[in-house]
C-alpha cells in the first residue's frame, strides 16, 4: 500500500526501486558516473521510442560508421588482395561487409530477386542501377558480384577514407565535366572490362534521384556508348523506392527490407554508335516498368503472397 493508501501495482513498485537505487548512486561520489550513464541510457531508449527524429538521427549515424569501417577493410585487404592476383575482389569484400553492418545499425535488411539472371549473365558486362540516395550501398553490398569496379565522378576520389578504398580498388573515375575526356574514359574502359573479363557498375541517371515514388530520372548515354563500344550485354538492376522507411526531408528512418531486384540482360551484338539513343531508351523502359513490380516494406507490414493471398473475411 502507498501512504496515501492506495494500492501499488507492480510497475510502479519496480519504477519506484529503479528511481531508489540511482538517486542513492547518485548521492554517492562513487555512483555518480555509472548512475548518469544508465540514466542517459534510458532517456535515450524512451527518446529512440517515442521520437521518429532521433531514430533518423542514430540510423544514419549507424550508416555512415557502417560505411566508414568496410571502406577501412577495403584499404586493409586491397594490397593482399593485389598480391594474391585478385583486386577485382576488394569491391565485393568491401560490399559484403557493409551487407554484414548496414542491417544491424540502420534497421534496414535487404532481399534480393534473380540473383541467377545475374550469375547467368556473366562477365563482363555493364551493370546499370536506379541512384537514389547512399543507401545504395546497402543494396550493391547484397548483389555486386567479385570482378566488377564501379564508375563514379572524380571528386569522389578525394573524399577521405571511401575515396582512398575506391581509388585502391581500382574504381574508374570520370571528369563529367570534360565530355572529350569523358568520352576517351569509357573507350579504354571497354577495353580495360573485355580484357580483364571484369564487371562495371555504374548509374546512368548520373545523380541522385531521391524519388520518393516509382519514377526514374533520364538517363546519360555514357554506359550505353560503353556497352556498345564493348559489345557488352547491359544487365538492369533495380532498387526499391526508400520512401516507405526513408525519407531525409522528414527526418524519418524506419526499419524494414528494401529489395534488388536483376532484369534480364539486354544484347548489344551488332549495335553501333547509331543505335545508342534506341538502346538507353529501351534500358530505361525496362527499369521503370520493373520498378512498379517491387517496394520497400517497413518492418511490421504483412504482405500477402500470390501463393497464399489474403483470405477476406465474409459478411
């Protein structure tokens, strides 16, 4: 009984001991580190549960050190992976690393359809994505195979830590900003992938989407003229929209599983310089079409399978 003569349940016996025992820690000079971390501890798991802002706030913070420490592996292995003969590999341990943290410290897990239309494909080829955010790297890190490097923009190669892992994962860097450069790049990349029996990744929106519905932005015709270049089969890959668990404008950043979805691999034999426009457009048909077929399910969301559908109930 309390002393006004009430009853107490026992929640309220139990917070009333947890509320005893840190203002004794607290009063003792001893008790007052370990008093103000576990106090500090369950502000912060009330504040993670009742306030979208900060579950934004530590997810992305989650992210960025998951990304920050697999860019560190991949400058780690690159020089023993040099050595062994297989530097097409550093892109891949470092993916598969940030497959392993991304999940745990954002929330966000990753499935994946017609990985076999990948492995079928084969090498080389050129691997064109939907670019809508980094969070892309949670989804390259579920599906890029060993011997793929990725196209990225030159500035790129001096960000501190993941431009050092890139440049020494030998990643192919392009200067948007000279066409004719830009144009000799791809050239000797066709090249360098036919050669090497390598993969090249890249995004041909050229800049991030951060779409917020099933929408693709045009393309550039950079790839395509590789593809062609090369005689390279282009192999569509697809990630969900972020929207239902993502949105930066919102600060939200909810758990749940994105999905990567590989389209059939498009042939380029035969095609040339002339057939460049017809090809994108065909590219981008495929990706806008495919995008409409998958989603970004927040975690909690019972999705009703063609296999056993919902069954409604009668009146």
């Amino acid at each position: 009984m309390s002393k006004h003569g009430q009853p107490v349940t026992a929640s309220a016996a139990a917070a009333r001991k947890t509320e005893n025992a840190l203002l004794l820690l607290l009063s003792n000079p001893r008790g007052r580190a370990p008093a103000l971390a576990a106090a500090s501890a369950i502000l912060l798991l009330l504040l993670w549960r009742r306030s979208s802002r900060v579950r934004f706030i530590l997810r992305v913070a989650g992210f960025v050190l998951a990304g920050t420490f697999a860019s560190l592996v991949g400058i780690l292995v690159s020089p023993f992976l040099w050595i062994a003969g297989v530097p097409g590999n550093t892109n891949w341990v470092v993916a598969r690393t940030m497959l392993t943290l991304g999940p745990l410290l954002t929330g966000l897990g990753v499935k994946v359809e017609g990985r076999e239309i990948l492995e079928r494909a084969g090498l080389p080829a050129v691997l064109v994505c939907n670019h809508q955010s980094a969070l892309d790297i949670l989804g390259m890190g579920a599906i890029l195979p060993k011997n793929v490097v990725v196209l990225s923009k030159k500035e790129i190669k001096f960000v501190p830590i993941l431009g050092w892992f890139m440049a020494l994962a030998n990643n192919v860097f392009i200067d948007r900003r000279n066409r004719t450069h830009a144009i000799e790049t791809m050239g000797q990349v066709a090249t360098y992938l036919k050669k090497k029996k390598y993969g090249l990744w890249l995004f041909p929106e050229g800049t991030r989407s951060r779409q917020r519905d099933d929408s693709i932005l045009p393309f550039k015709k950079g790839a395509f003229h590789l593809a062609v270049q090369g005689q390279l089969p282009i192999v569509p890959v697809l990630f969900s929209t972020y929207g239902p668990c993502y949105d930066k404008k919102e600060m939200r950043f909810d758990s749940g599983t994105l999905t990567v979805k590989v389209l059939e691999p498009i042939d380029t034999t035969g095609l040339g310089t002339a057939d460049v426009d017809a090809l994108m457009e065909r590219t981008r048909t495929a990706m806008a079409e495919g995008l409409k077929t998958i989603r970004t399910v927040p975690s909690g969301t019972i999705v009703a399978s063609a296999a056993a559908p919902a069954r409604v109930k009668a009146d």
